[in-house]
C-alpha cells in the first residue's frame, strides 16, 4: 500500500522539521515488509537486532544501532512472537491495530502498547449498525487466527442479547483445500446476504476469495452486505482494483473519529496521484541486497518529499483515520518528554545536556507512557 509507506514518512519528515519537537535531533528510522510471515518477521527482527552483516543478536560488531521502539501493524499471532522477542531486550512495542487480549497481559509483556482502543468499542459500533437496518439474521467470518477464535467466542453471545440472530459463525482458511467446504455453507445458508467479517489485515484477500466462491454458487446470493472490522478506509482499495464485487451491495468498514474528514469525491483522482508520486520519488528497493529487485537501486533514504502540496499530505494521513500519524508522534513526544530538563531521569543521570544515544529504551518510554496513559489512548 503506497500511502501507508507516505503516511509513515511524512510523519518522520514533520517530526524532523519541528523545531521545538527534539531539537537537535533526528528521528531515524528502518522500514520492514514482513508480508505477514512468521519467517519474514524473525529474520526482521534479527536484522533490527544485530549491528554486523550477519544477524546474530548480542553481538556488537558493526555501526551501532540504537533501536528505541518498534511500531507494527501486524495480526496477533505475530505481534505475539515480536513481542516475546523484544521483551527480553526491554524494547517498546507500539501497536496502532486492533490486539489480541493476550496482548494486554502486563505481566506478560510488559513492553507492548497501543494506540487504539480495544475491540469492545468496535464490536458496539457494529451492534448499532445492524440494529439500526433491522439486520437481524446475520453470518459471521473470521480469519483464522487466535483472534479471530477470539472474536467468534465473545462477539456472539453479544449479538444474543440484543436480539440478533447468529445464523452461522465460519473460520475462514484462504486456502483451496477450504474452498468446497466455504461453497457448502453459503448454499445452505442462501437466505442469508448480511455478514459480519473479522479481520486484521486479510480483509481485502478474504474479500476477493469469499467474492470467488459466490461466483461458483449455482444460484449466487444477491446483494450481499459485508460488515468489516477492517481500520481503514477501503475505498481507495476496492474503487481501483480490477476484481469486481458482482454480487456485493455494499461494505462497511469502522475508522477511528479524527477532527478532519475526507469526502470519497476527494480520492478519486488521489490514487493515481500517489502511485505516480511514489513510483517518481522510490525507483529504488528497501530489500536489504542492494540489487534484490532486477531493476531497482536501494533507496538512499534520504529521498525528496518536498513536492507534495501540505493537502495531500493530510489526505494520505486520513486514509487510516492517521494510526501510523499518531502512533510516530506519540515516539517523538515520549522521547521529547525523556530529553526535557524536568524528566526524572533527566534531572538523575544529566547536568546540562542530553545525549539521546544514550537513553535506554525501557528508562524512557515507561517513564512517559506511565504518565500519559489516557490522553494519548495507550494501554
């Protein structure tokens, strides 16, 4: 997704032009695209983790990376696994979707936070939603992840006691192998077109897999409405992609309330705009071999995002009610807050000035997190 790149970019590039945000110093920053893996995430983390060519963590051999915080908007499972990993080094682990419980578990991981609110909010929103059209009989899916088990097992009883019916609640396996059992549920539920459909990030794969198997059904279900709990706007996603939604009437999807709204006539010309602005200013790679991808160069990270009118800024910002704004800031803030003179820490450990390089990651960010709590919705 090129505006979720943007987003994480000109939110460091607004940081490091704010005089009075960390003077004197300069966010840096090292991107990872984990393609939701298991494998892929380990082999990130152990590249975060370790100074010289090779990953070997404890090793110090190399340019010194100081990594203070990691931010993700990965599913559970594996932010699960990150954080097991990043809590034996005490590193912060800021979270900007929505997490498992297990997640929330102090004594377990100590080091994990979020900067949205928890799932019941959501979960509220798409009760009203159903009960506001009179959608009493519904189907539920869910990825098949913990979460989504999790999501199943609580939101159920809830849909009960207020008076909708839960016809059928299917885990949703994007494999082949799943494919006739999925085409046997919508043929004996056909009366059913309203579905409620739990997501981290598969949405828009699930999507067009779920779409695929109406297109088999002998008799297709007709103006299906999909409710999601996806936590972006899907707009731009669906409106140019080439897979039509033939038997789609409509998808819901929940954003987080910001003081600034965007209208959808807005984004129509916005799409091209951005792909054509990122393929202009990245003809490069962020893949660690510097020639990974036949035709590309590694990027300098240091690339001109100047051109791009304050507007549109705020438009690629909007696109995900700005959780990759937020969750950047609130980094910029709780290091700010560990580098000001009345820092408690700061007062202890310094006369006169302060060298970030020095801030280990757990002095700093508990500090500002314990104090902050409820104005920034970190938990």
């Amino acid at each position: 997704m090129y505006w979720k790149i943007l987003s994480f970019l000109f939110a460091i590039q607004e940081i490091n032009k704010d005089p009075l945000l960390l003077p004197n110093l300069t966010l840096g920053y090292n991107l990872h695209d984990n393609f939701r893996d298991r494998m892929l995430t380990l082999e990130g983390l152990l590249d975060l983790l370790s100074t010289g060519e090779a990953n070997v963590p404890n090793y110090s051999c190399g340019k010194k990376r100081n990594m203070l915080v990691l931010l993700e908007e990965t599913n559970s499972d594996i932010s699960i696994l990150m954080a097991a990993i990043l809590g034996i080094y005490k590193i912060p682990q800021i979270s900007y979707t929505y997490i498992s419980p297990i997640l929330s578990d102090k004594t377990q991981l100590p080091f994990f936070y979020r900067t949205v609110p928890k799932e019941g909010a959501q979960n509220l929103g798409i009760v009203k939603l159903l009960l506001y059209f009179r959608w009493t009989f519904v189907g539920i899916f869910a990825a098949d992840t913990d979460n989504g088990e999790h999501f199943i097992r609580t939101f159920v009883p809830v849909l009960a006691q207020n008076g909708i019916c839960v016809v059928f609640s299917q885990i949703v396996l994007l494999k082949d192998e799943n494919f006739k059992h999925l085409i046997s549920v919508f043929n004996l539920w056909a009366q059913i077109n309203v579905f409620v459909y739990y997501s981290e990030f598969t949405f828009i794969e699930g999507a067009f897999f779920l779409e695929h198997i109406l297109n088999s059904l002998q008799k297709p279900i007709e103006g299906i409405v999909w409710i999601t709990t996806a936590l972006w706007d899907l707009t731009i996603e669906l409106s140019y992609n080439s897979f039509s939604f033939r038997y789609t009437h409509i998808i819901f999807s929940f954003l987080i309330q910001t003081s600034q709204r965007t209208k959808f006539d807005d984004f129509i010309d916005f799409y091209p705009f951005i792909k054509a602005f990122m393929t202009k200013k990245f003809h490069c790679s962020y893949e660690k071999p510097a020639l990974s991808v036949k035709g590309w160069t590694r990027c300098t990270e240091k690339e001109n995002l100047e051109t791009l009118p304050q507007q549109k800024i705020e438009k690629t910002f909007s696109l995900d009610s700005s959780l990759t704004y937020n969750a950047i800031q609130i980094v910029a803030h709780a290091l700010n807050v560990v580098n000001s003179p009345r820092s408690q820490r700061t007062r202890m450990e310094r006369k006169d000035k302060v060298e970030v390089e020095n801030i280990q990651p757990w002095q700093g960010f508990s500090e500002f997190f314990l104090l902050t709590d409820s104005k920034l919705s970190v938990s």
